[in-house]
C-alpha cells in the first residue's frame, strides 16, 4: 500500500534494465518506495542494475524476475510469483525497442519483433498486471507510450505504429478499469536521450530520463491519465494531428 505521503511502498519495472524505469525507480526510493522488482532477461546488465539500486539509494529490498516480452505464454507464471510476494503498488510498462526502420522495411521477421515486442508482450504483460492489481483492489499501472503514437511519421511508422496500438490499449485499459481502485496512465515522452537513441539527432524539445521520472511522480501524485514529456508537445502534437497529409508528407519528420 501507499505510506501517508502517497508513495508507491512495492514497485514492478518490466524493462528492468530501462533507463527510464531506472530513473523512476530511484525517484520513488526517494520518496519512501521500499521494495523494487526488475523484470528482464536474465542478463549482466539486469543484475548490475539491481545492484546499482541496493548500493546506491536507501531501498530496502530489490529482486529480478525473469521476464521475456516475446515469451508470452510465460507472463502469467513469472508475473505471477511476484504478486504472490505481496500486493504491488505500481507497475511501470517500460520496455520496448526502436528497431532499424529502413533495415525493417526489408525485413518483415524484423518488423514483426519490433511489432511483438512493443504491442503484443506489452498487451500480454499489461493484462496479467492489470488483473493482479484489480484482484489486490488497488494500484497504478504505468505505461510508456511515444509522440510517435499520435502520428505515423514515414521515418519511424514500424515503431510509431506500434505503440500506436499500444497507447490506444492503455486508455481501453483504463476505461475498463475505472472504478476498481487500479489507475492507469498513459506516458507518452518525446525524444529521450538514451541508450536506445544514442547516434540520432535529438528532436525539438528532446528530453532525457529524469525528466520522465519527474513526470512520472508528479502525474502518480495527481492520479493523471495521460502524461505528456515535457509538456509543450501537447499542443504541438495537437497541431500535427490536424495536418493535411499533403503537406505532412513533405515535412522533415
């Protein structure tokens, strides 16, 4: 449960080694969050990253699980033993890969994993969560969207079009959800520089995984359903949908 001060006391971050997750997860420490599972590939990076946690902030407990977005029929086992620890107070969806677009585009297995793994493993994990918090009564499910949700852009359309279908999930979710004590916010950052980035040229107001995590604290405390990182893209994506495509298409995007 909640302390008085409104943290998350247990934390699940599925994408245990996500930058973005890591940041949260190290915010909310701050604020009380005793109890942190990361959930990955088993993998040196997501042992590092749990021992980053214990030695660098005042967690009490941090576990690994392993979890496989693309290993499907597994979501129900793993995710399962770790509510079987104890009632969850969040649940950060923030896994997910860029993919190579002009690579992909003559690739289709290619496409179809970047597919997989941003829609149906997240569709999958979200939806055994969803059903763990809604069984508990209580919770927050947090996912990570994209800008590029709002509008497939012909330089990322794999990737935009997958969390697309994913955004449009989580607000169904949330919909469904309504009135059973679990929250879901949707989360949708412009351009972090991260790992997953790295050698691209930023975008207009690039943004970085702190930011995120402040967002994300913030958006929690005030029991917000959409998070826009920063929030100056609301309104310039607002302007972007609205385009005709004519002149969309000639755009530099």
């Amino acid at each position: 449960m909640k302390d008085a001060f409104g943290a998350p006391q247990s934390v699940l971050v599925l994408g245990g080694t996500s930058e973005i997750g890591l940041a949260t997860a190290r915010r909310l420490i701050a604020r009380r969050t005793r109890r942190v599972w990361l959930a990955g590939r088993p993998s040196p990076g997501l042992d590092s990253a749990a021992e980053a946690l214990r030695c660098r902030t005042r967690v009490e407990e941090v576990r690994t699980v392993d979890f496989d977005a693309l290993d499907t029929a597994s979501h129900q086992e793993a995710l399962g033993k770790v509510f079987a620890e104890g009632d969850i107070d969040l649940v950060l969806l923030a896994f997910g890969v860029l993919g190579d677009q002009a690579r992909d585009e003559t690739d289709p297995p290619a496409a179809v994993r970047v597919a997989q793994t941003n829609y149906t493993g997240a569709v999958s994990a979200g939806l055994v969560c969803a059903g763990a918090l809604e069984a508990q009564g209580h919770g927050s499910l947090v996912v990570l969207s994209s800008v590029a949700a709002e509008r497939a852009r012909r330089a990322n359309f794999l990737y935009g079009s997958s969390k697309a279908g994913l955004d449009a999930f989580a607000q169904g979710l949330g919909d469904a959800l309504y009135g059973t004590g679990v929250h879901v916010m949707v989360v949708r950052p412009g351009f972090v520089r991260t790992r997953m980035t790295a050698g691209l040229t930023p975008a207009p107001l690039a943004t970085t995984p702190e930011a995120v995590a402040t967002a994300i604290e913030l958006g929690l405390r005030r029991r917000t359903e959409t998070v826009w990182v920063p929030g100056a893209l609301r309104p310039v994506m607002a302007a972007v949908r609205q385009l005709p495509r004519p002149l969309f298409r000639r755009l530099p995007l």
